[in-house]
C-alpha cells in the first residue's frame, strides 16, 4: 500500500490536535539511538535515483536463510505450506472490514469459527474466541478475566514465563489494579497463576501441579502454550487448566520482524461470558439452513464500557484465518510429524553443543521440546562471529533473567536440516 505523504501543515495541525508540540516530543518513548532523522541521500536525486540509492543501503542488511537460524525466544521460523498463502491472499479475505452487520459476511464468520474450532480442539478446551492480537495480549486478557471471575487482585507468575508476556501483563494491571508477582505458592488471594509450557528456555515445567495447586487456593491455572508441541504434549484441558493462552505465529505466518501475528485464548465452559473479544457461533434459519453468527460481543466497550472485562473490540482476522489454513492443511498427523522432527533435531543439536569445549546444558536434568538453554563461555562475541558466517546463533537470555548470564537459548525446526546443524557445529568448532 503506498505511504500518503502528509504537508508540513496537515502535520502542525495534527500535532496541535493531539496537543503535542513536535515530531520529537511525539516519538518522545523511543530512544534516540533508535531514531533515523534522515537516510544521508545526495541532494537533487530524482525519484528514479533516489528508490536506487534506496535499494542499495538495503542491500546492506543481514538476511539469514531459515535453515541457519537458531534462534527462537517466542518467534520461530517454520514451513509455510503454499496453501496459506493461496487462501489468505483472496481478495474477499484480505480486503475485507470489520463486519458490522456480520452475519451477512457468512464468509469470515465461518473462517473464524474454524479457527475457533481448531484452538479448543488443540488445546482441549471447550471454547476458543476469535483470537486476539499476540500472545502477550491473550496473557493479559486473561488474568483480566481471572481478576473479575475471582474478584482477587494478584497475578502470580510462576517459572520462566516470556519476559514481554510479563511486560504486556504489567502494563494491563495498572489500570486494572492488579498486582503481579512472582512465585509459584498462590494464596486466597491469587486470582491467578500464570506458567508457560514449555517456559520461556524451553523447557518443561510441572503443568498439571501448577494448575493443582492454583485450584487449591481457590485460584485459576493460565497455560501459555506453544501450539506446536501441543501435537506432542498434553493439552492444557488434560490437565485442568482454566484458561489455555499462547502466539500463533507458528501455525502459518512468517516472523514479519515481529508481526502482525495473532494471539489464541481458550477456556472452560464456566468463564466463556468473561472471554474478551468476538465468539462466533453456529446456528440455523427459519428454513433449517446452517448458519453461522456473531454469539458473544457483550463485553465490548460499545456495549458495557466500564464494566466490560476487556475493552477489545476487534480480532486478528487475517492472521487468524492463516493459522486455520495451517492446521487444517497439516492436519493431526501433519502438525505431530513437524513436532516430532523438532524435537529429535533440537536434542541432536543440545548433545553436539554440550560437547564443546567449555560448553554445557544450564538445566541437563530438565526434559524439553525443541529449545533449550546452554551455557556459553564469551557469548556475544560467539553471536558476532556466528553472523559473519551468516548464521543466526542462539538468544541470549541474560538480558532479561540476572541467574541466566552467560546462557544462549537455541532452537531447531522442522527448517534446520542435518546439513545446517554441521554447519553451525563446524564454525563454533573452528
């Protein structure tokens, strides 16, 4: 879509309207190290000269091929079928508004009920809403839920949860007067506890005690699931869980520098009137003809405002109907095979690394899918070195858990072949 160009003028005026005094004051939250003022360009060029000159300076950047990047923390590069791209790419989808007279749009409705379908299958669930925008999001929405349900103010956050997850949850819970902590001992007056499996390092953590535990004190159980190894693990609903959350950018949607992707939330029959956002549901007319319409919307803020558990009023309905395609396309057997392979590759993987000299897995005794945390002598200039062999080494975790200095996260997908595991063992081995 092309970039609207607007005059100084409309831009005073705009700046006025919001009551900011500049460009400056407004990008005032991004630091300046992170602002481009200018792309340094030759005075006088001509468009023509100009989109070169362009090009040239993005050719500059590092672009790593799938099969050589290990890195995860949340982001993953998977397989797209074509298929996703074929069906998201028509224009009746990608084009398409928010419905507001929706049931007659009978074609996003049943889009999204499938996708509907498909989360509360995955994750065993009884019912799954239209999604939401990410994963941190669908974090946030439903401690909210868990909040209102339980009347509790406190969060507790137990394990290794994804630290922006964390962040997201923090920002909801200010104006929502909760408190987040961390811990896995909830109390009366826990309205929730809140783990991710596997956690943020890969991890697996004890799903079914956690959510034991949280029902003992009263409390709700959050599951932030990884979709993928839901083909492997069991579901949150095997386990109890209240509330199953997670990113679905790996069911068919490329990383995209961190988005548009979409989030899922899943939950028992008894909280399905505290689920933010849309619930599309199947009826029939007067004739006995299937249909399908807009069940739940009463907690928008067009309707109860103040009282609303959420305010969102939207969903990721493009993002939502790539992952549908996905896992309809994979399939229970399809999904099961890319897990499968993950997982044996990422253990290939951890014996190879924990072998080098110096090296060894932070956690040996901890059992884990496709991530998993290693401990790394000189980490960041390890990370350099590996990107100026064009691979994109592990993430280092360091940056956001004190405990874990020193410790790179790697990651193997069904996309990191036998070949490009050599080859990333070859060059930390050289």
């Amino acid at each position: 879509m092309p970039y609207l160009v607007h005059s100084p003028q409309e831009r005073e005026e705009m700046l006025a309207a919001i009551g900011v005094e500049s460009m400056d004051a407004l990008l005032g939250d991004i630091p300046p190290s992170l602002r481009i003022h200018d792309l340094k360009l030759a005075r006088g060029l001509s468009e023509f000269e100009t989109m070169a000159a362009v090009r040239d300076l993005a050719a500059a950047n590092r672009v790593f091929a799938d099969r050589l990047t290990f890195r995860g923390g949340g982001i993953y590069k998977r397989f797209i079928p074509t298929a996703v791209a074929a069906v998201t790419g028509k224009p009746e989808f990608y084009t398409a508004y928010t419905p507001y007279q929706p049931e007659a749009s009978q074609g996003t409705l049943q889009a999204i009920y499938e996708f509907q379908t498909l989360i509360a299958e995955l994750t065993a669930m009884d019912v799954a809403n239209a999604s939401l925008y990410d994963g941190a999001t669908a974090v946030a929405e439903a401690s909210m839920m868990a909040r209102v349900h339980t009347g509790r103010d406190e969060i507790l956050v137990a394990g290794y949860v994804h630290p922006e997850s964390i962040e997201v949850l923090h920002t909801f819970s200010e104006g929502r007067g909760m408190k987040v902590k961390r811990g896995d001992q909830p109390t009366n007056k826990t309205a929730a506890v809140v783990f991710q499996q596997p956690d943020f390092l890969g991890l697996l953590v004890d799903a079914r005690g956690l959510t034991e535990r949280a029902h003992a004190a009263g409390a709700l159980a959050i599951a932030c699931v990884d979709p993928i190894s839901l083909a492997i693990l069991a579901p949150p609903g095997e386990y109890g869980a209240d509330i199953a959350v997670g990113e679905g950018q790996q069911l068919g949607l490329s990383a995209s520098y961190g988005g548009p992707h979409v989030g899922f939330i899943a939950c028992t029959k008894e909280l399905v009137r505290r689920l933010p956002g849309r619930l599309i549901g199947s009826s029939h007319d007067a004739k006995g003809r299937r249909g399908f319409v807009l069940t739940l919307t009463a907690r928008e803020q067009h309707i109860r405002r103040e009282k609303a558990t959420s305010n969102i009023c939207t969903n990721h309905s493009l993002c939502a109907l790539a992952a549908a395609v996905y896992m309809t396309y994979m399939g229970e057997a399809g999904m099961r095979q890319v897990a499968e392979v993950s997982f044996k590759r990422a253990h290939a993987l951890a014996d190879r690394l924990a072998a080098l000299p110096g090296w060894e897995l932070a956690f040996p005794e901890r059992q884990f899918v496709n991530e998993f945390p290693i401990i790394v002598p000189k980490p960041k200039p390890l990370l350099r070195k590996l990107a100026r062999k064009g691979i994109l080494g592990g993430l280092e975790v360091g940056r956001w858990f004190r405990d874990l200095r020193g410790v790179l996260t790697f990651t193997c997908t069904e996309v990191n072949d036998p070949a490009a595991i050599d080859q990333l063992v070859e060059a930390l081995s050289a």
